[in-house]
C-alpha cells in the first residue's frame, strides 16, 4: 500500500493559504491572504509527463464484482449521498469518515436503519480520511468535503489506489488539476468529477439532438449555476463553520459553474473533438450579500466581520478551437428562481432549458419543424431523443436526489466498474470543466483580458470517442 503523504491545504485561488481547517462538510474556519495569480503564459503550459506515465483515455475499469464504497466528509450532501451508494445494485459502503466523529457514527446507523451493513467509521481528527485509506476493502472514495479539501482528498485516494469521484470543484488551482490529472496517470485510477448534471434528463436529450444534427452545426452554448443561496449561506448549520459563505471574502472568481458548463461542454464535444482555448471573465460589483446581512442578519451574527469581494454575477467566456462559444455564468447571491440555463444553439436551431414554459422546463425552435419565429414545446422531442439511461432507470430514479440525477450518476458508476467500462466522464474532462475557477481569477484580475486555457488532454482532445452519449448497457447480475 502506497504511503499517504501530507498534503498542503493552499488555497490555489489566487495562491491562498489556509490556516486552521478540518476535514468534513463543514470544515473551514480557515481564513485567507492574497497572492498573486496565475499567469496566462502559466495557465497555456503543459507539462511533461514523466517517464512511465501515460494517458487514461479509453482505459476501462478492472471489473468489480461488488463496488466498495467509502466516503469522506458527511455534512449534508455526504450524509445524502451515503444512503444512495448503498441503494444501487452491486454497491455497498464499507467506510465513512468525518472530522468529527458522530456524524460518522450518524450515517453508520443510518445505513444500518436501511438495512444495509454498517461501515467502518473513521473520525475525530483531520488525518483520519488518511487511516480509512490504508483500508484494503475501498474500491472508490466519494468525496464530499468543503471545496479547499477535494484536492488533498482527491489526490490521498488515487495514491492509496482507489478510483475516486469527487463533489464540485476537484480542485481549485491550476497547478492542483494538473497534479490530480498526472496522479491519476501515474496511479491508473480514474478520479472524476461528482457532476450529475450532466445526467440530467434535459440535459441528455440535448446531447443526443446535438450529437444527431438536430441544431445543425452548433455554434454556441450558454449554462451556469444560477441559485439563490443567501439563506443558507447565512444559515449556522447547513454549510458548518460557514466554509461557503467564506469562499466570498477570498476571490472574485466563477466558483461553481461546472453545473451549466459541464453538459454544453459534453453536447460540443469538448476534450473529443474540440477543446476549450481562450477564457474571457467578467464581474459585477459585490452587493447581494451585504444586502442581505443589512436585512436579515443580526448584528451580533459572525458574518458582520466579514468583507464580501467576489461579486454577485461571475460571467466567463469560452472559445473552442472549432469557434464556438460558450457563456458559463455563477451567481447565488442574488433573488431569483434557480436555473442552470442549459441553452444550446446552432444553424438549425435553439433549445433553451429552465423557461417555464411546459412541464418539461424547455423549449425549442427548430428548422425544418418550426417557423414564424414562434417558439415550441420541447415534450415531444425529450421523448423522442430521451437518453437510455433514463428509459432504463426513470422509475427507481424517481426518489433519488436532485430530479433523480443523483440516482443515475450513481448507478452508472457503479455499472461502469462492474462491468469494465470506460467511465463517461474522465479526469480529463473533469479539470477541464473545473479549470474556469483558477482561470476567471487570473482574467478578473487582468481587467477580463483573455487567458490561454490548458489542454489537459496533452493534443488527444483531436480524437473523437464515446462519452456521455453511451449506447445502452446491463448492469451485471448481483451474486
């Protein structure tokens, strides 16, 4: 078994160092200083692979007969995700881990309420992730930590030699996705981004339309995460020790536009055909959380020490090598219904998500079925293009987690080890989709001036393969 080595807690955006800081979901009482970013000259280069390191494209996974589980960080969204591990078929969870010790104890009782077995649980200190890895009986590591962890975790797991799935971002510096994408190389292990909206029914359906000519040639794309948060980053319980909250008084940045970003990226074929090149960034004045603490925050709450810097709507611009666009936007501190956008454009045609208009939440317009500039309901084409995973799993996903898309994120991933697949989303595409955190850093200090954006695929992104759009596949028989 590899040694675990100590990893550092910098806060790669804009060079931060944290100071104090724990492990679980709600950990980060960690405070922040400047430091200049990343040049662009730094963000375009691409290092060497050292001797014996090699591609993960197209690598399957060793066939598993049962996925063992562990998960590390047990605040809400591991908490959530531990009970769903254990629901899917040929899954079980051996392990949780938590810097503090009852939450640990709160899930292992939880999955045995379940009916399931219960874990080995691991706590009380910040190196406990570190004793539950040396464990033999973990096939993957899910995690869930506060977003200054997941690289430190993320790159723990690979070196330990587990497969590894972590929550948004995997990382956020530039210098740290390019670690965890050579580790993954030099382990052969898979790590990949957590992101199930890239599952999402809407989401699918656009793909395959794209994927079988239906906009045309597309052109443009726009998503993002737009989400009303200022109740709950002001909440003392739901994110502890207020590590969300706190991310605003350390950067300007797009913190978390992978939800938006993510599925046009995967209709455009990026890192299978084309790549994303160039990154323009722009920001609004910080105001919607100043706002809120004014209104609705005593002033004895914590909060009122705080200086908030990055500002309310993040907005990034993305060029492709084959000339498309794509607009990712960040916003949760602002009053607004949630939409993560999820338009998709094209010489034939527009879909646009999150409008309100049928029950299904988009709309289209689409030559040659449509005309008169009139826009129509998307129904009959999200059941004509309907994804097979989503034909196959609709009914169990029903109770699953965000729409059901947690459901499906995590039965394919356990389909795809048990049955020797190559994983839909790859390390690769997941410090592409994550790279707009350092990089919009390194714009906006820039006055929004361009910046170079890495190929992390080393010139493999040239080749076009199989990814999100799966042909349909069985989960292999339990026992």
């Amino acid at each position: 078994m590899p040694d675990i080595p100590a990893v550092s807690r910098r806060l790669v955006l804009g060079g931060a160092l944290a100071t104090g800081g724990a492990l679980a979901a709600g950990t980060a009482q960690a405070t922040a200083a400047s430091a200049p970013s990343a040049s662009p000259a730094m963000a375009s280069a691409v290092p060497k692979r050292k001797p014996g390191q090699k591609s993960m494209i197209g690598v399957p996974y060793d066939p598993h007969r049962t996925v063992r589980t562990a998960v590390i960080g047990l605040g809400n969204r591991g908490y959530e995700m531990s009970a769903g591990w254990s629901a899917i078929p040929g899954c079980t969870v051996t392990a949780v881990c938590d810097i503090r010790a009852d939450r640990a104890k709160r899930t292992a009782d939880r999955l045995v309420e379940l009916g399931k077995p219960r874990p080995a649980e691991f706590g009380g200190s910040d190196r406990s992730y570190a004793e539950m890895l040396k464990r033999d009986t973990i096939d993957l590591v899910f995690i869930a930590t506060p977003w200054e962890f997941h690289y430190e975790h993320g790159r723990a797991a690979l070196l330990a030699g587990k497969h590894v799935i972590v929550e948004l971002p995997i990382a956020t510096g530039l210098d740290e996705l390019w670690d965890l994408v050579d580790t993954s190389e030099r382990t052969r292990r898979h790590l990949m981004l957590s992101e199930n909206c890239c599952y999402g029914r809407n989401e699918l359906a656009m793909l395959r339309m794209a994927h079988e000519g239906v906009f045309g040639e597309v052109t443009n794309g726009h998503g993002g995460y737009l989400h009303d948060l200022r109740e709950l980053l002001f909440s003392d319980t739901y994110y502890t020790d207020a590590w969300r909250r706190l991310w605003h008084t350390r950067s300007t940045a797009s913190f978390y536009a992978m939800h938006g970003l993510a599925p046009i990226a995967a209709a455009m074929d990026i890192n299978r055909g084309d790549r994303m090149t160039v990154l323009r960034a722009t920001s609004t004045e910080p105001r919607g959380l100043a706002d809120y603490r004014k209104r609705f925050v005593p002033r004895s709450h914590p909060s009122w020490k705080e200086t908030y810097i990055n500002g309310d709507l993040v907005t990034c611009l993305i060029d492709t090598a084959h000339g498309r666009v794509i607009r990712a936007e960040h916003d949760v501190s602002s009053p607004r219904p949630y939409s993560r956008i999820n338009s998709l454009a094209g010489s034939r045609g527009i879909f646009e998500d999150y409008t309100g208009t049928s029950k299904t939440g988009g709309r289209v317009y689409l030559e040659p079925d449509h005309s008169g500039h009139t826009w129509h309901d998307f129904e009959s084409y999200r059941k004509e293009f309907d994804h097979w995973l989503w034909k196959k799993l609709a009914d169990d996903a029903a109770n699953g987690g965000h729409d059901g898309m947690d459901y499906i994120l995590q039965w394919r991933t356990v389909q795809q080890m048990r049955a020797g697949l190559v994983p839909d989303i790859d390390v690769y595409d997941s410090a592409a989709w994550c790279s707009p955190v350092p990089l919009s850093v390194t714009s906006l200090a820039a006055g929004g001036r361009p910046v170079a954006m890495p190929d992390f695929t080393r010139g493999l992104w040239v080749n076009h393969r199989a990814g999100l759009d799966s042909r349909a596949t069985e989960m292999p028989p339990v026992g």
